[in-house]
C-alpha cells in the first residue's frame, strides 16, 4: 500500500505552523494528566501496603524505566520525521510500513475509543456512590455527550478545559502534602506480611505511567511537533516519577499497611481538605476521557487517509476548519463509546485495550530500535537514541504484557497478526513453497516486484558498479566502494574480458574466484564480467544490461583515465552513464599516499545542486565508514570579497546545521587568484577531495581534461556527476 503522493518526504523540513499548541498545552499537559490517573488516587495507598515504600519504589522507577525508554524512541522518531496527525499510527507506519501501522493503528483507535467508555463510567460510579440518588448509566452518558461536545467544539478548548482540570489534581496534592496522618506509625519498607506478590502489584500500577501517548496523538494539532513531543513527553516522564517517588513516602508515614490495603480512599482521610482527593479523582477520570476522545478520532483520520480503512469509511480522513480537526471522527467515535457505555459491560475487554496500549510502545521501540541498526542515511534524529536502549524498551514493553495478563496479551497479539495479514492481502495476495529454499525465492521474488520503479528518496542507497578490472590492480576503488557502502547497499565489482580469452564456463569460474577472493577480504559484493573489444564498449554493455527489474546500479565507480590515448572513448561513456540517468564517480588516486590517514575530507561546494548534494552525501556516507570516522569533512566554497563571504558563510551553515550533517564550513577569500591556485593552496594536505564533473557537452573533453590538471599533485581525489533527475538533497533534506 501507498502513501499518499501528496505528502512531504519523511525528512522533510516543514516550516513551524503560526497557529497551534504548545509543547506545554499539546503535549505536556494531556500526557502528566493521564499519568496522574485514577491509579494514583486509588490504588497506590494499596501498592504501598502490599509491597511497601522500598518496594513501590522500585516498582516506580522500573515502570518509568520502561515508560523512559519507549519516550526517548518516540522523540529520536519524532526529531527525525515531522510528525503529522495521527501520532503513534503515524510514526509506526513511517518506519515499518503502511500495514504495521495499520495492524497497531486500527486497534488502537478502538482502545482508545472505549477507553473514554471506561473513564466516563468510572467517573458515573463516583458520582453515584457520593451522591447516591443518580442514576449510574445517566450519569454516564451526559458525561460522554458532553465530553464530546468539547471535543468537537475545539482541541484548543478542550486543551483549555484540562488546565482546570490540572488545577484541581494540583490543590488535591497540595491539600495531601498539607495532611496529618491517620494514627501514629512506623514506615513498613516492605508493606504486610500476608501481602500480594511483587509482579502482581506492579502489574496493578504499571499503566499508571503510560499516558505518554495522549500528547503523541496530538501531533497533528502541535504548532511544531519535532519540538513539542520531545519536550513535553519527556518532562511529563520527569514530572510523573518525581511525583510518584514522593506520594508513597507521604503514605507510608502516615497510615500503616493494612489500613492502606482496606481502603481504597485513604488519602481523602490524610488530606487537609478531603473533598479535593474527590475533585483529583474526578478531574483524573475527566482528563482522561478528554484525552482519548482528543487522540482516537485523529488516529481515524489518519488510518482514512492513508487508506488503510475501507472505501466507504474514506470519510473519516475530512478535516474541519482552518486547524484540520476530525469532527466527523469524533462523531463516529461518539457512537462507539455510547454503545459501549449503554453495555456498561467493560471489564472482560478492558485487559485487552491496555493490552494494544502496550503493543503500539512495543512497536514504537521495535521501529526507533529498527531505523538506528540500520543507520539509513535519511534517518537523522535531532534527538539521537541508541538502538539498543530502544530494543530493551520492547523487551521491557513485552515482559511487561505477559506479567499483567498472558491471555490478554495472546489475544491482542493475535488481533494484530489478524488486521497484519489482511492488510498485507491488499498487495499480495499469493505465495508458496515452504523448503527454504523456497522461502527465500518466494522473498526474493516480492522483494524485487516490490521494489518502486518510482523515486524513494527515503530508502536511497549507493548501488555501485566498479569498472574495476583486475580487483588485485585497482583495489583502492573497490575499497572505496565498500566504504561508501557499508554492507547497506550493493556493490557489484566488473571487468571486461577480451574476445576469445575465455568460454562461458571459465567465465563463470574466474567470477567465483574473484567472489572468494573478496570474501576473504571482508568485502561483500557481487561479480559480474563480459567479454568485449575494450573496456569502453564492455561499459556501455553492462550500463544497458546489467541487473534485474528496478534492481540496477545506480553509481558507476571508474578509476581516472590518464592517458590521453582512449580519452574520447572515456569520456563518452561517461556521458552515456550521464545520459542513462546514473550517476558517476571517477577516482584520482595518490598512488604514493592512497587515502593517507583517513582524517580529513575536502569538498568544494557550488551549491546544493545535483552534485553538490550528492558529494554531501557520499561524504557523510563516508564518514560514518569505521575507517573514517575520525575524519572532519570540510565543505570549502570560494568567493571573491569580503561582504559575500560573510553572508556565503553564514547561509551555508544554516543549511548544514538544518541538514545534521556534522560538517565544517569553511569560505574562502579569493581575491583575484585563480582557482587550482587556492585548492592546491587549502587541500594539499587533506587525505581526501571532492570536486564536482560538469555536464557533459559538446566540450566535456576538455572540462574533464581541466580536472585532471587540477588534481595533479592533490591527495586522492574523487570527481562527481550527479544523475540528472534524482534529486540527491531530498535524501538530505
């Protein structure tokens, strides 16, 4: 399935809207009012009974370890991509495709959706139990209509309506610190003896610190996301654990044990104003409905427009007024909660909705665990995150959802497995053979079809062709090669056999010699050779027809061509590369020095054009290489007075810093000297440089022949052609 063509590509810089919420009020403010839930104003005095003050305190902090985890993949997500609405459905689908996120998104809409149908009951219980004359379902169901009302009213209101509803939480606590203890007691550090077990207790508290998701489904209404959700997540993480740490300490030196087992409502008794643990919990249970009826509506929207949803639910992607919010979503979601409230039957399908709460953190670190193992060149979070601390996120999401319930677990799984597969249908519809033999052909076969002809500037990776001969003679070009490549992309090492040197079958062999010999040098790489009258001819032979499908080189590495004898044929296959819509590069070796010490790049800019990009990249490429790594990457630019070089300086280096690449940026004064001059001048000591080819024309002889001269006596130097109509600086940008 396709996203829409519409949209920005994943690294896309989107100017901040003038209009929109806050990292505080979008993001901060629903997520601390979800973690400041029910679970805190009824059920840690029980926590703390049961296990403790030293026990509910490592059960704080190894639930918000897990929480911590899962919020620091949301924001190297969230930094890398603009995050539009739809909030976790949206990241999950970025990184792991349209039917991941489909088969995490369509069940999370509805958790969230009967989620308010559990707050809105929740709260009709209190109501009914301290006023005693209502009516539960009643109560209930005013409380959803009116809910909803606010929410399709205006995000920005019902964000406003929570800050009362936080004022309330906020005296509710200030009221119990202010407290007096119920009798004299001594603090029990490892709560009463007949007491539930450690993971039971912590099962019971953990979804008290999982409310990170109700700022992520804001996304779509936040004035700038890729700052907002980093922000706003983690100091609602910060906030929630100091908070936490320091509630148990206030209960466990005021009530004993099993007074804090019995009674689920002790802090109204400890508080210095009882009433206002009623309004926190009110205000909690209020919050929370506010929060899910926010988020699941825009999840809806989202699934619609990515046309994930069937065709005739096409209508919930609409959005209404200048901020884009789904009141025809909130509509529908409205019916479904007040089905689920007239049911009033919640309590056997409540496991399963913390259940998919749960997989969509489980998904979120598997997809932030998954972009930084990969380390593909267009994934560059702002907020960088270790791909391991995100894969122990998933395994803490997992153990997790098997303490709190196996079964639930088994059954959410499988919903998901279910919605996966059916999603999956939509593209292919058929496959067999299950040897594994079989297996990987059936992989390999979809992988190829599936493979866009189309540009992808996300996944772009160098496929290169290495007119290499002999590897034994121009190993430096394989070397680079693989350096550029780094086991991401492909890497196909050529040579052109003369007529009559070998037969089909020797060919073959002399392939399998060259492929073991590469493998002994710890080079992956594929092998190709054909028999040809000169090398030109068995270029232009494997430019035609070389790879299979929209599996084709994408990069021609050649060595420099120094003998002016086959120039003309030189050149011209470079043109016929250039034409062909690849792209080109000719490496100038130091035969002496070859890549010297691998510390420093030079590459001299003429702007962020097909090839200026396209160096920009190969060198990032390059320095993330481990035999480049200490390397500093120069981009030098020449100008011709003072005033410009000032405002040159200064530009460029708003785009580097936009771009996140790590380079130093370095302009040039001129004054009147010629150009070889000042790149002999800047660069002789560099292990590395980088010049951009021109276009080839009628006088692409020459030009080329200018380069040469140019990068006589230079360090090891790489001239670049860009393929025309690949734009190289989305993949930057």
């Amino acid at each position: 399935m396709k996203t829409s063509s519409s949209e920005p590509t994943s690294n896309q810089t989107v100017p901040a809207q003038s209009s929109g919420l806050g990292a505080f009020g979008g993001v901060f403010t629903p997520s601390i009012l979800t973690i400041l839930g029910v679970i805190m104003y009824l059920r840690l005095g029980w926590v703390v009974g049961n296990v403790g003050l030293l026990g509910t305190l490592i059960i704080v902090t190894l639930s918000t370890g897990i929480t911590l985890l899962t919020a620091l993949s949301i924001c190297a997500i969230a930094t890398d991509r603009v995050v539009r609405v739809g909030g976790a459905y949206y990241m999950i689908s970025r990184s792991l495709g349209i039917e991941t996120g489909g088969a995490v998104g369509i069940p999370l809409y509805f958790a969230q959706a009967l989620s308010v149908a559990l707050y809105t009951i929740g709260f009709a219980e209190s109501v009914v139990s301290t006023f005693g004359h209502l009516n539960q379902l009643y109560v209930a169901l005013i409380t959803t209509i009116a809910v909803a009302i606010l929410a399709l009213t205006s995000a920005k209101l019902a964000i406003k309506a929570q800050y009362f509803i936080m004022v309330a939480i906020v005296l509710s606590l200030i009221s119990l610190i202010f407290g007096k203890s119920v009798e004299p007691t001594n603090i029990e550090m490892w709560g009463a003896a007949s007491g539930e077990s450690f993971w039971k207790v912590f099962a019971v508290f953990f979804p008290a610190v999982t409310g990170i998701m109700a700022g992520v489904n804001m996304s779509g209404d936040l004035r700038d996301p890729i700052r907002s959700i980093p922000t706003g997540t983690l100091a609602a993480v910060g906030t929630g654990y100091v908070i936490y740490m320091l509630l148990p300490i206030l209960l466990a030196s005021r009530v004993d044990a099993t007074t804090l087992i019995e009674d689920n409502l002790i802090m109204q008794q400890i508080s210095f104003w009882g009433p206002s643990i009623l309004l926190g919990v009110w205000g909690a249970t209020l919050s929370s409905a506010i929060g899910s009826l926010l988020g699941a509506p825009r999840v809806a929207q989202a699934l619609a427009r990515d046309r994930v949803l069937p065709k005739w639910l096409s209508w919930l992607g609409r959005g209404s007024g200048p901020d884009d919010e789904p009141r025809l979503g909130t509509i529908m979601t409205l019916g479904v909660v007040i089905a689920a409230v007239c049911i009033g039957q919640l309590d056997l399908i409540a496991p399963i909705l913390s259940m998919f709460f749960l997989t969509t953190y489980l998904v979120l670190n598997i997809a932030a665990g998954i972009e930084g193992f990969l380390q593909s060149p267009s994934f560059r979070p702002a907020f960088k995150v270790h791909w391991s601390l995100s894969l122990l996120g998933a395994i803490g999401c997992l153990a997790v959802m098997f303490l709190i319930n196996p079964i639930a677990t088994v059954v959410a799984a499988i919903i998901v497995l279910v919605i996966f597969l059916w999603l999956e249908r939509r593209e292919l519809q058929t496959t067999w053979g299950d040897a594994r033999r079989g297996m990987w052909m059936t992989l390999l076969r979809t992988g190829i079809f599936n493979v866009e002809r189309e540009q992808d500037y996300k996944n772009w990776r160098p496929n290169i062709l290495i007119l290499s001969g002999a590897p034994t003679k121009r190993w430096n070009l394989i070397e680079l090669a693989n350096s550029l490549s780094q086991n991401r992309g492909l890497i196909t090492v050529s040579s052109v056999l003369p007529p009559g040197s070998r037969n089909i079958r020797q060919q073959g062999e002399m392939e399998e010699t060259v492929r073991e010999y590469l493998n002994r040098h710890g080079v992956q790489a594929l092998v190709r050779m054909v028999t040809a009258s000169n090398m030109f001819d068995g270029g232009l032979q494997l430019l035609e027809a070389y790879g299979i499908g929209p599996l084709i080189p994408n990069t021609f590495l050649l060595g420099a061509s120094a003998s002016p004898k086959n120039r003309d044929l030189y050149c011209e296959l470079i043109a016929q590369i250039h034409l062909a819509k690849r792209n080109a590069i000719i490496l100038h070796d130091d035969r002496e020095r070859g890549f010297g010490l691998r510390r420093q790049i030079d590459l001299w800019w003429g702007g962020f054009n097909n090839n200026g990009s396209l160096m920009l990249l190969l060198a990032y490429l390059l320095s993330s290489d481990v035999d480049w790594r200490e390397a500093a990457v120069n981009l030098k630019l020449v100008v011709h007075d003072e005033k410009a070089a000032n405002k040159a300086k200064e530009s460029v280096k708003n785009l580097i810093e936009e771009l996140r690449l790590g380079v130093k940026v370095k302009v040039i004064l001129g004054d009147e000297r010629p150009f070889p001059e000042i790149l002999h001048e800047s660069s002789r000591e560099a292990d590395l440089v980088f010049l951009g080819l021109p276009e080839p024309d009628e006088n692409f002889v020459s030009n080329y022949e200018r380069l040469l001269s140019w990068s006589e006596d230079l360090p090891s130097t790489i001239f670049v052609l860009a393929a025309s109509d690949y734009a190289h600086q989305e993949v930057l940008t």
